[in-house]
C-alpha cells in the first residue's frame, strides 16, 4: 500500500481510535481512496512531537484533548513545510467554523458513518494529490472581482427573489444565475431539495417536522451543517432527501 493515505489518529479516548482505525480499515477494504493508519496518538503534543519526525498525509483528529488541543495543534503545524491534511473528529459541532478557518479539510461528528469518513478521504487523497486546483468550481463576483469558490466548499444554493445565495462555512455569495442553470453543473454531489434549494449531500445532516415561516405551517426540512441552519424540503422532495438519508448517501 505504497500508495495509500498515510492516516495519523489523535484521539484521548482509546474506544475512539479504536473505532476511527477499523472505520479507516472498511474505506481501504471497500472503496477508494486506499488507506492506512500509521499511528493512533493520545494528546496534541505527542502528536506534534510525531509530526516533526515523521510525515502523514491525513490527521484524524479530535479538538478537546488534555494539553495541547486539536484547534491549537493544527495552527502549530502550520509551520510545518508540508502539513497534513486534517479532519476534525468530535463529538461538539459548535467549533466547525474556528476549524474551517483553519482550513480543515472537513470536520465530521461523533458517531462518524462510514460513508462520511470516505468522503473526507477522497477529500485528502485530492488535496495530497496537488488536485485542489483542479476541482470543479462555480465563479461569482464579489465587490468588483471575481472569486473562483470550490464545489467542495459549498454548503447550498438557495434561490431568493431575483438573485441566488451561495452558502459556504464561512461565506455568503450572491449569483445572477438562475438556479436551474446552476444546477446543470453540480453534478451528483448535490440534492434539490425545494423549487429554490439545493444542497451538497455531506452537509445534510437531519430531515425533520418544522414550523416553516416560508411555507406558512409544519413541514419538512433539513439542517445543514456546519451552519446549523434550516432549509425547507418540498412534500415532492421530501421522499427523496428520506430514502438518500435511509440509504446512507447524504
């Protein structure tokens, strides 16, 4: 497996690396991208310590950790010449904007599914590949100038009057284009989920009953996540966003 992702755990709960390795271990053994995990550490300072002799290509690890944390390890290796990616593995959601500003390559919750898990693999695989350039990604124009915004960075698309609002962790963009139009160059990654709503499948998080101010009364939704924000589903929808949640494909 020379070529496989060189995977580093960091993790104070032993059941929580155990866990996070067997999944790594189910991705190599059943989808791409290939992968191994080279170690499984228990704090932040053994891990930089690690990291300065030897190299990794992905950092699972957690943020509330006994000395030096997830949030702070991850600014220390900034240092270094080639830093792993990360991925944020937590059981405490309100950090996913702190660990984007940090340009984690995706920041997944306690319990981790295993479809996830991939999903930010191949992310990493991209990445460590010198392939992020090459992403697919939509151009808006913000302030006099143009912003090339990675597909993989968005969260949804949501139509509102004349314009559409592009939704990233960090940012909100505003596009002329139609988004029937738009929709034509998404691609797989993402699901319509109301006549003026899509939505990248990683950020689904949940599907329930809400009181829903656009509709007028109790209907479906789904909340995004790492925004935690609520996107109505369409009744014509609703089957489809259950069966891809059912399904494991959000």
């Amino acid at each position: 497996m020379s070529d496989a992702l060189r995977v580093l755990i960091v993790d104070d709960e032993p059941l929580a690396r155990l866990r996070l390795a067997q999944l790594v271990r189910d991705v190599a053994a059943t989808a791409d991208p290939a992968a191994e995990v080279i170690g499984e550490l228990s704090h932040g300072d053994e891990a930089l310590s690690w990291l300065a002799r030897q190299r990794a290509d992905v950092l699972l690890l957690d943020i509330q950790m006994p000395g030096l944390d997830g949030m702070a390890l991850v600014a220390r290796l900034q240092a270094l010449p080639q830093p792993p990616a990360v991925v944020f593995v937590t059981a405490h959601a309100e950090h996913a904007l702190r660990a984007f500003e940090l340009e984690a390559t995706d920041y997944l919750t306690k319990p981790v599914k295993r479809e996830r898990l991939q999903a930010a693999l191949a992310r990493a695989a991209r990445r460590s590949a010198g392939a992020t350039a090459d992403e697919a990604v939509i151009v808006v124009s913000e302030r006099g100038r143009l912003v090339r915004v990675p597909l993989a960075e968005v969260l949804y698309l949501k139509a509102e009057l004349k314009y559409v609002t592009l939704r990233t962790a960090l940012h909100t963009y505003v596009l002329d284009d139609p988004l029937t139009e738009i929709e034509q160059r998404l691609g797989d990654r993402f699901l319509r989920v109301h006549r003026n709503a899509i939505v990248a499948k990683v950020a689904v998080r949940a599907l329930e009953r809400r009181a829903s101010e656009e509709e007028g009364a109790e209907g479906w939704a789904v909340r995004v996540a790492p925004t935690d924000e609520w996107l109505a589903v369409s009744r014509r929808q609703a089957g489809a966003v259950r069966e891809a949640l059912a399904a494991g494909g959000l």
